[in-house]
C-alpha cells in the first residue's frame, strides 16, 4: 500500500495506491505511474513458438562442452554461444 506524506505535490509520496497507481521516485522529480496488468498471450502460433523456444533450451543443455564451442566464437560479437546456437536453432540452419 502507498505511504504518503502531503498527497502528490508533496514532500514525498512512494509505492502502490491500490491497483492503478504507484508513486515512484525519481531523479528529478516524484512520479505518479499507471500499474498495467498484462496477462499471457494464448494464441496458438504464440504457444507453438514458445514450445519450440523451450525445445531449442532442452537441446542446448544436451550438448557437451566440445558441441557448445562450435558456437562459442559467432559472426557478431554481441551474441553469446547460447544465443548463437538458438539464433539457429529457430531459423532451422543446424
């Protein structure tokens, strides 16, 4: 729940009033912020790709040490190895 002390232009204000609002501190200034409530997407195409995600994670963890390496240097320096493996993993290019 919120703790306020003086309401909103006030000397200070923090946490959630309720489920709509939250006081947030910060840099410069106080902020009063929407709480957004996002449930899961259930679509089929969606549920498919996250399963298929989740596979890709499965197969990464199956592979030895000496397997990971064939990922550990990628054609672009910001991926890591796992990063790499499922960039090819979903695009099927293994």
């Amino acid at each position: 729940m919120a703790k306020v002390t003086g309401p909103l232009f006030s000397e200070e204000a923090r946490g959630r009033l309720g489920t709509s609002l939250s006081y947030r501190k910060g840099k410069v200034w106080n902020q009063v912020t929407p709480q957004f409530h996002r449930g899961p997407a259930r679509s089929a195409p969606l549920t498919a790709h996250r399963a298929f995600y989740a596979a890709g994670c499965v197969a990464w963890g199956g592979l030895t040490p000496t397997e990971k390496e064939t990922c550990a240097d990628p054609p672009r320096p910001e991926l890591s190895a796992f990063n790499y493996f499922m960039q090819l993993y979903l695009t099927d290019s293994l």
